[in-house]
C-alpha cells in the first residue's frame, strides 16, 4: 500500500527524465522532498498553483527534480526571487527548499527581512549542520565542536539555532524536526503550506558523505542515533535548565499564529492610498 502510493507520488511529481538525483546514499534530502510531495498530494493542491523556488546547495537541486514550475536561482538570493513571485501574483503559494547554510549564513538577511515583512512562502529547510555541496564546510548552524573542512579541529563558535530567529522575526509558523520524525514532519508541512504569512519547517537531515565523515558518523544509521541524542522535545526542553540544554537541540512546534502578511497588508495599504488620493478603480 505504501509502496504503491509512493509510486504514484514518484510517477505523478518527479520528473522522471532528471533521476537519478545527485544526492549521496543515506543523504536526508530526499525524504524530506517526499514528505513535501505527500503533503501536496493529501491537500490536494494542484500543480500549477504551486511554484518551488530555491537557491544553491544539494538541498537547493530539488525544484529540478520536481513537476511544478519552479527557480532555481543564486546561492542565498531564494527569498529575493520568491517575493517577486508572490507579490507579483498573490494567488500562487510559493515552496523555499532551502540549506541552512544558504538560509543562514549567505541568505541571512533575506531570511530575516522576509519574515519580518511576513512574506506568504513556506520555506523547508535541509539543516545538514554544512556545507554539503561545496565539500563539508562548517555552516553558521554547526553546534559547537562539531568538524568540518573549515574547523579540523571542532567548531568553536557559537551556533545560529534558525528556527528561533525565526520566531524572533516574526514568523507566523516555526516547526523543528529530524528526517526521522516522519509524521511530525509531514504534519508541520501540511499545516506550514495552509498557513497564510511566512512558515518554516526545520529539519536535521543527515549527510553522511560532507557531514558525517569528519564526524565520525559515515553512515545514515550512525546519524539517526545521534539525532535520538542530541534532541529534546520541545515539552521536556521547558524543565531542563540552561546548562542541561548545553549541546540540545529542541524539536517540536515553535509559533503558531496569524499575524496579517505582507501581501494582504499591500493590499489594505493601496486601498488607503486610493482613499487618500482619491484614485477611482
Ligand atoms: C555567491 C556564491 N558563493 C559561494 C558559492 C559556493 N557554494 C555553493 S553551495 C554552498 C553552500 C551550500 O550549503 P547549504 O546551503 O547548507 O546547502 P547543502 O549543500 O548543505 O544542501 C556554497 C558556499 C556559490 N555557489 N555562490
């Protein structure tokens, strides 16, 4: 049954002639690109009502591989594209597969300015904890004393947690989970691309081959009991302490609410204008 709907979903989405994708064996991108498609599919969106926009990175290939219109666009300049899309035509809803160093660290004042003006999109973030394509740099993500090209010897500085500056900014819809978290996930999709103003749907996505490696960790397996270590539901995070919290990461539901977005505030904000001027339709 599963396997049959994955067929249809692989049939009925992918573009066929593009596979095989250039993810690495036991990379997280791909799982999560099916969580997306099933929650498509379950809302019963159609695919020209939906367009994928994306910037650079492993994590940013995936509009290429998908049946729907979409851009593929510059390293950290997704949300600069997607607010041409949106405020241009309102009416379609916009899909950000982003990487967290994209998302973070390039694109990081895109990130906070769109969500701070409330942009309409629903960005899915890969947070691999690097810079996978480019070969394991450490991203702005990386926990601490975590390695990568850039700090053979463990990351000393102090990491982005990018689900909370995205609450901090104003996003109406802030979710955080492992690839592992299969039904959690795919629920905060579902209600990330029916929400109205700017969501997110964080996810730690392994990437044995950049990541994983430098990290002892080579393999998927070795990175999924790693996540189990390292997340705290966001209900047992409230009654740890700071220092217990110390190297955590925090999944779960983060906002959920429904302040106005930027394009309904554009509307009310002409139509003030045109009382203002007197302007006829
Ligand atoms: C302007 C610019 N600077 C740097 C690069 C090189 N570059 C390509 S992908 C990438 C990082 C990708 O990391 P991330 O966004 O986390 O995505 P991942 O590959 O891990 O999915 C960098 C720095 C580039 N393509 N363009």
């Amino acid at each position: 049954m599963y396997l049959e709907s994955s067929y249809k979903i692989r049939d009925k989405y992918l573009r066929t002639d593009m596979l095989p994708t250039m993810f690495c064996p036991g990379c997280g991108i791909g799982s999560v690109l099916q969580f997306t498609l099933r929650s498509i599919e379950e809302l019963g969106w159609k695919q020209d009502e939906v367009v994928w926009v994306s910037g650079i990175g492993c994590s940013s290939r995936v509009p290429g591989y998908v049946n729907f219109d979409g851009l593929h666009t510059t390293h950290g300049r997704a949300l600069a594209f997607a607010t041409g899309i949106k405020m241009a035509n309102p009416d379609l809803k916009v899909v950000v597969f982003a990487g967290d160093g994209d998302m973070s660290a390039i694109g990081g004042n895109h990130f906070i300015h769109a969500i701070r003006r409330n942009l309409d999109v629903t960005v899915i973030l890969i947070n691999n904890f690097t810079y996978g394509m480019t070969g394991g740099q450490v991203a702005p993500t990386a926990l601490k004393g975590l390695k990568g090209t850039t700090a053979p010897y463990g990351n000393f500085e102090n990491p982005f947690d990018i689900s909370q500056l995205a609450v901090a900014a104003g996003a109406n819809y802030v979710a955080r989970w492992s690839v592992f978290n299969y039904v959690q996930g795919m629920n905060s999709i579902k209600k990330a691309l029916q929400k109205k103003g700017f969501s997110l749907v964080e996810f730690l996505s392994p990437c044995p081959v950049s990541f994983g490696r430098r990290n002892r960790m080579k393999t998927a397996p070795e990175l999924i009991r790693w996540y189990q270590k390292i997340t705290v539901p966001i209900s047992k995070a409230k009654k740890m302490s700071p220092e217990e919290l110390e190297g955590k990461v925090i999944i779960g539901e983060f906002v959920d609410r429904d302040r106005p977005s930027l394009d309904e505030e554009y509307e009310r904000y002409k139509e003030r204008a045109k009382k203002l001027m007197g302007w006829e339709e």
